[in-house]
C-alpha cells in the first residue's frame, strides 16, 4: 500500500494511534538483554530547561493561567538560586509533588510543567480536577544540583558548620561528598518536622534519620509544614527521579523505562510513635500510577516495575512524610544524563506525566478509594542490566 493510499484510509483515530507510536519508534518492541542502553554519549543535561528558563516557565504559566497556577519563591539554595512552588486547585485533598532532589534527573520536572500548564487550564476537566484537589509542586528542589548537572547540592561542610556551630569537631554526615562538595539531600529529612541537629547523631547511615542541614530539605519540610497545617495530613507525598538506564520487567523481555514504590520504611515503630503511618494508602497509590499507564494500548508507557522492596530510608523526603501519614509514590525514570542522550527523552517524560496524571485522576473523582493494596504486589519486580 502506497503512503497516500494507506494515510487516505486510515479514520481520524487511527492517525492519532499512527502519530503516539511514531512519537516513540520502537518503543513498543521487545529489547533484548544486550540492548545498548547505558553507553550513549551524555551531556543530556543540555536537552532541558536551565534554572533561567525554568524560572521563565514558571512565571509565564502563572501569567498566561491568569493566576490558576500560584507561583511562590519558597526558598533559596547555598549558592542563592531561588526554590519555587507552583500551586494549582482549591480541592481538599492535597497533592505534593517534588522533582530533582537529585541535580541530575531532570525528567519529573518537565513533566511537572507540562502537568501544571495543563491542569491550570481552561478546559471543563481540568476545571473538574481543580475542585477535587489541590496540587502543590517544587519543580527542581536541588538548583544548584540541577544546574551544576551533580546528584549532590553544592554544599561544603564548613557551610554546615557554620549555620550549626554545634557540630564544629564531629564527622561530617554520611551522605556528604567532600569532592562535589555537597549532599546527597535526599538522606537529610527526619519525620520530626522540628529537630535539630545534634552532635552525636552525627555522621549518621542510611538506615536512621537525617537532620535537615541543607536548605533544600528544609525548604521542603517548611512547604510540608504548612500544608499539613492547612489540609491536616499531607495526603499525597510524590516524589519524582531517576534510576540507572537499563532494566527490564521480571518474567519478560520488556525493557521497563520506569520503577515505582510506595515502600521506604520498614518498621514505622523503630522510629518512635507514627499513628497516622498508612502503607496501604500508599500501595493504592502506586496502583493507580500502575494502572493508568496499562490503560495506553500497546505502547511501552506500560512496561513499569516495582523498585526494590527491601529497602529501610527513613532519611529520605519519602521515608520521613510517610511516616507522618503520607501516601507515598517514588518514580525513578530509567536515564540518567550522564549516560544517555536525549532521543529518548519525550516519552520518558510523557511516562511520567501520564503516571502521575493518573493518580491526580484517581484521587480527584474518588476511584483510588475501591483499589485493592493488595493489587501492588503484582506489579513487575525490576531486573539490572549492565550497559553493554
Ligand atoms: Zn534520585
């Protein structure tokens, strides 16, 4: 059949499905164990916004949305960047959404935008969504991670120090990197909102608590406060990163572009007295994020796993919000700038959006509700492949 031919008989739906696979060439096939993925040339940092443009981004959805979209500087970075919120819906069901506490995964912020350009709109859903929730978004919480292209914050310990004399003499945290310098911040957050450091909880492990030393972390607990204050639980925890390039679904051949999990604590009792701790909210959660992208035909939007369950961080923005009643999504996105180009790059970003679009979806009409927790422990376990 010519291109003519074949395009002439083809109905209106058939060139949207035509168009969504041509987006991803070759998305939907199955990728062999040696798949060439991990040994791109990097410098995929260069393929999103900057901390000018994405400042620009900001201020042009709060603009062009008439103030749908509420955009807020919430805090500043150790070398002075602004921190922003963009806060859209008068629901009473709240949504948090944090993207690129690590510098260097960029996908889940372009996917925010897009996700709050499209929810402060004008059409009747997005009006429908605005009513049933409140989503409350920082794109890019680490700055100067995000524009130095490191997982890290740029932080030196003697900068610690400083604002916290009281740690003067002690070993510098465990998740800090003297060579960055800076904070993995991602292991400074503590489900006791208002703790201060003290010197012998110092340098700490993965295994325990973090302080809130970074401003990044206390940016973001001082966002969470508030929104606790105000909605009495922070009902929804999102936070958005990436993982290593190359894995794929247990049990098939499936390259899985995307892990997920709502499992971060092991045992909420070894941390004190966390009433409010719901695992079950949090499963339901992830199922919706699972289930909405089942529902995009035959395309790999599918192909997601479930992130390692034996994990214990309670260091971690998911761990400690979690605890305080918090349910609780991760995605990591498998690419990682230092590894891959940017060909890739729309439908990672598409997959994240049409993720967590769903849980937003869930949440507001009541569906998340009648979700069977049990539901997440059939999700795909994740298999490492080396980069070839
Ligand atoms: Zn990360």
């Amino acid at each position: 059949m010519s291109r003519k031919t074949l395009t002439a008989s083809l109905t209106g739906a058939a060139l949207v499905t035509m168009a969504a696979v041509a987006l991803v060439p070759g998305a939907a096939q199955a990728i062999p164990e040696n798949s060439h993925c991990g040994t791109e040339a990097g410098n995929n940092n260069d393929a999103f916004v900057d901390h000018a443009q994405l400042t620009k981004a900001l201020e042009q959805l709060e603009r062009t949305s008439g103030g749908v979209v509420d955009v807020e500087v919430v805090g500043q970075s150790n070398q002075g960047r602004d921190i922003y919120s963009a806060r859209v819906g008068e629901g009473d069901t709240v949504i948090y959404v944090q993207t690129q506490i690590h510098g260097n995964e960029n996908h889940g912020t372009e996917a925010l935008l897009n996700l709050l350009h499209q929810i402060g709109g004008s059409s009747q859903e997005a009006r429908e969504l605005r009513e049933n929730v409140t989503i409350v978004g920082i794109p890019r919480l680490n700055v100067d991670g995000g524009e130095n292209d490191t997982r890290q914050n740029a932080m030196s310990w003697d900068d610690v120090v400083a604002e916290f004399p009281q740690l003067a003499g002690v070993e510098p945290a465990w998740n800090y990197r003297a060579s960055v310098p800076g904070f993995d911040v991602n292991r400074d957050f503590n489900p006791d909102l208002d703790y201060v450091p003290q010197p012998e909880d110092f340098p700490g492990n993965s295994a325990d608590t973090g302080w809130y030393i970074t401003p990044e972390a206390q940016t973001s607990r001082d966002v969470y406060r508030e929104l606790e204050q105000e909605f009495g639980t922070v009902d929804y925890f999102v936070d958005l990163h990436n993982q290593w390039s190359c894995y794929k679904q247990a049990g098939t051949d499936n390259m899985s572009t995307l892990s997920i999990s709502g499992r971060f604590i092991d045992d909420p009792t070894e941390f004190g007295d966390w009433p409010a701790f719901d695992y079950d909210a949090s499963r339901r959660a992830n199922v919706a994020v699972y289930d909405a992208l089942q529902d995009q035909g035959s395309s790999a939007y599918g192909h997601l796993t479930l992130y390692p369950q034996d994990t214990n961080l309670p260091g971690t923005a998911l761990g400690s919000f979690a605890l305080r009643g918090s349910a609780t999504v991760l995605f990591e996105t498998s690419s990682q700038t230092q590894y891959d180009g940017s060909k890739r790059n729309g439908f990672l970003t598409k997959q994240v959006e049409l993720g967590l679009k769903g849980l937003i979806d869930a949440v507001a009409d009541g569906s998340i509700d009648s979700i069977d927790p049990e539901d997440y422990e059939e999700i795909p376990q994740r298999v490492y492949l080396p980069a070839d």
